[in-house]
C-alpha cells in the first residue's frame, strides 16, 4: 500500500469515527424534543438492540444463512417486513405538530 493511500484511509476512518451516526442524532432529537428522561429510553433501546444484533450473530444466524440459500431469503424477508410494518405503523408519529413550550404565553 502506498503512503497517499493509507493516508486516505486514515482520514477517512477518522471521517467516519468522528461524524453522528442516526442512532446518536436519534437519541440527541429525542432528548431535546421530549427531554432527558425519553432520550435515556432512546439510548437503552438503541443499546439493546445492538446487543441483540451481538447475540443473534454470534448464536450463528450469519453462518446458517451463509451456508443456506432459504434461510438467507427467509431472513431477509423477515426483516423487510417488520421495517414496512415499523413505517406504516409510525408515519402518522412523524407528521405530528410539536410542543415547542410547556405552555403558550396569552395573547392580550
């Protein structure tokens, strides 16, 4: 490898390491939009389900699915219908008009 490529690569691992993926700006919305109490609940479900991904991983779901052409569809096609269904039961959620204040001030 040449000294300009590993170069590149270096800032682009720092690039990436130092940029918000969607599960912090995620927990960041929730935090600021619903206070600190929601944003720690966002946080515990993003961090569970990394380690359930973890688990299911090293339980040998990749394995199975590599050595198993129907286990690999079957997985896939799981998975693409629980995001559908997580997007249509949710959608109306992310159209909701927002309290920006605990209360409005009264017009005199």
């Amino acid at each position: 490898m040449t000294l300009a490529t590993w170069i590149t690569f270096f800032l682009a691992c720092w690039a990436i390491s130092l940029s918000p993926g969607p599960g912090a700006i995620a927990a960041m919305s929730a935090g600021l939009n619903y206070g600190f109490r929601r944003g720690y609940i966002m946080v515990f479900g993003l961090v569970l389900g990394i380690w359930t991904l973890v688990g299911i991983v090293v339980a040998g779901l990749g394995a199975i699915n590599f050595s198993a052409k129907n286990a690999s569809t079957t997985t896939i096609r799981i998975g693409n219908a629980a995001l559908l269904t997580n997007r249509f039961t949710t959608s109306d959620s992310w159209r909701a008009p927002r309290r920006l204040g605990r209360r409005r001030a009264r017009r005199s």
